[in-house]
C-alpha cells in the first residue's frame, strides 16, 4: 500500500509537469514499519512500465524524540537503551509525535516533446 | 532538471478515509477501538467475554478482519452483538476504506462502541490509521516478555494495553513487570490491564475503563 500510494503520487506530479521523474525524496518516523531495501524492491516492482520505472528512492529515517520534563531538553531515542535525559538523567519523559511519511521531493526531467 | 518541494503525506489517502470515518462515528456518539495484537493472543475470545457481561451496559459491535474465514465473526454473533467481516486476502492489515464500508453495515444509531479486531499482526496495522478514537493493544504472556522492545510502534502508539493468558503465568518465563516498564518508557501514559479472558481474572479492570472511555463522548 505505501508502494502504490508513492507510485500514484510521483505519477501525478510528474504528470502535471510533463516530466519524467528522476529520484524521489521520502522521509519516515522510526514508528513506521518502512524496510528500505523492501519498499525499494515493492516499488521496482510495480513501476515497471510506468513513468516511475527507473526512479531512484532515497529514504531518510527520522530519529524519535523525546522531551525530558525536568529539564526541557529535546533528544533522540535510542531504543536499545534505558531513555533517560542524556542532560539531567531525568526519566520522567514525553514522547514527541514520530515523523510523518512523506515524499517529502520529487527530481524531475522534463519530457522533450 | 529541476526540484519540486512537496511534503505530501505517502498515506494521504487513507489518512483523509480515516478523517471521514471519525467523522461518522463522532457523529453518532461511537466510540471506536483498534484493536491489534500478533494472531492467537486471544482477541477474539476477549471480545465475546466483554460483550456479554457489559451487554446490560453498552452496545457494542465488532469489524472483524481476518486474511480468510468468517470463523471470528461467527464467534462473536453468538454473543447477539452485529459483527461484519472484512476478509483481506493476503494483505497483513485493515485500510481505512475497508472500515468504512464495515460502518456502514453496522446498526450506529443503535450502538456505544465499535470495536475493530485488526489482522493478527504486531506490525504493519500500527501504520494504518482507521478512523479509531483509540489503539488497543494485547499481547498474551505465551508469547513471551520481550515484545514490547522488540516491536516498539504499536506499544508507543497505544491508549491501553491488555495482557491476557495471565492463568498461564505460573507455566510461561513471562517477566510482568519488565513488561510494563518497557511499555511504560516508551509510552508512559498506557493503561496496562492484565486478564484472563478464560477465568475472568482483572476482567473488570478492563471493563471499568472502557465504559469510562465510551462514556466520554468521543472527538
């Protein structure tokens, strides 16, 4: 599903510019169940004979942050640790809303006519 | 070549399904619960117990999604409650779309709260909003005290989590408190009920806060 609905999305965009997509920008929060290699392979897939055979996907994954009560610093989560304040060693900690996906660019060529 | 700036959500178009199905159930004063856990942790049978003993107190109704078989739904028609069955074929978790046309098969007008039985699988359904007031998780003790590390999304993403098969807590290696202190870090504002659904044990634990949450009137 996250494969065809990027698929669509890059389509659309590259439609409306009359362009042929090159590579896409995606961006996703550590909470998501994104593989890489197989979002990468999905998309292969399923982009052959579309505009969007050959685009390349570059993907970025976001850290999850947390915010220590006491101190108010903002930090990355690692989740094979303890979480503690990496300032104050507080434990007492919220949890900042994980990224997003999103195709966050597109790189187009345009389409010679 | 050139650059164009987007930021556009991949999973807009479920996202904005999901919107509409809050929006429907807000309306009719439903409350709306995800529920997700692996297959086999007892979901189903949790279900059928909640709705007969709080039948006096709330209507409830349940979407079912299952990769094959109406068994589950079965199950809970026993119980009197309306239950549709969404079958996925294949695919790992319920869309938002799907829900929508379970809701419509539903009596809302007559009901307090839907429950949506997710595909059993800890994974993917985290990913997939559905238009719920709330994500539910369950994890049963069988299957052992590291889940909570090992697959942080959906404990991170949920408002309750249940643990069930406690009545085999003295045959299992099941570390109860490792398991809320994990749940907890990552998510220190989760409800954690441990129950059995086959003895009834911490039942009501569980029952008390549905009916609270019900109570509220949803978004």
């Amino acid at each position: 599903m996250v494969a065809q609905s990027l698929l669509a999305a890059i389509s659309a965009e590259a439609a409306k510019h009359n362009a042929r997509p090159i590579s896409a920008k995606i961006s996703c929060g550590r909470l998501y169940s994104i593989n890489e290699e197989i979002l990468r392979f999905a998309f292969k897939a399923i982009a052959k004979g579309t505009p969007c055979e050959g685009t390349k996907l570059v993907i970025e994954q976001k850290p999850l942050q947390a915010k220590c009560r006491s101190c108010e610093k903002t930090f990355e989560v690692d989740f094979n640790s303890e979480i503690n304040c990496p300032d104050c060693k507080s434990s007492d900690l919220e949890m900042l809303p994980d990224s997003p996906l999103l195709l966050e660019e597109i790189e187009l060529e345009e389409l010679v006519p | 070549m050139f650059k164009v700036d987007l930021k556009k959500k991949i999973l807009d178009a479920n996202e904005q399904c999901a919107f509409e199905n809050t929006k429907l159930l807000a309306g009719k004063k439903v409350f709306c619960l995800n529920m997700i856990s692996s297959p086999g942790s007892g979901k189903t049978t949790i279900l059928a117990k909640t709705i007969t003993n709080l039948k006096a107190k709330l209507k409830i109704a349940v979407i079912e999604g299952d990769i094959k078989t109406d068994i589950d739904t079965q199950k809970i028609k026993t119980t009197g409650a309306p239950a549709v069955q969404i079958n996925t074929h294949g695919a790992c978790h319920l869309s938002a779309e799907q829900i929508t046309a379970g809701l419509h098969n539903l009596p809302l007008d007559k009901l307090d709260v839907v429950i949506i039985e997710n595909v059993g699988n800890l994974v993917c359904p985290t990913d997939f909003e559905l238009g719920e007031n709330a994500k539910l998780a369950v994890l049963s003790v069988a299957e052992g005290d590291d889940k909570p590390a090992k697959y942080p999304a959906i404990f991170s993403k949920s408002k309750a989590l249940l643990i069930n098969k406690m009545d085999l807590l003295k045959v299992v290696d099941f570390d109860l408190e490792r398991v809320k202190a994990d749940a907890r870090r990552l998510n220190p504002g989760l409800e954690i009920f441990p129950i059995s659904a086959k003895t009834g044990e911490g039942m009501q634990n569980w029952y008390d806060w549905l009916l609270d949450q019900a109570g509220q009137n949803p978004r």
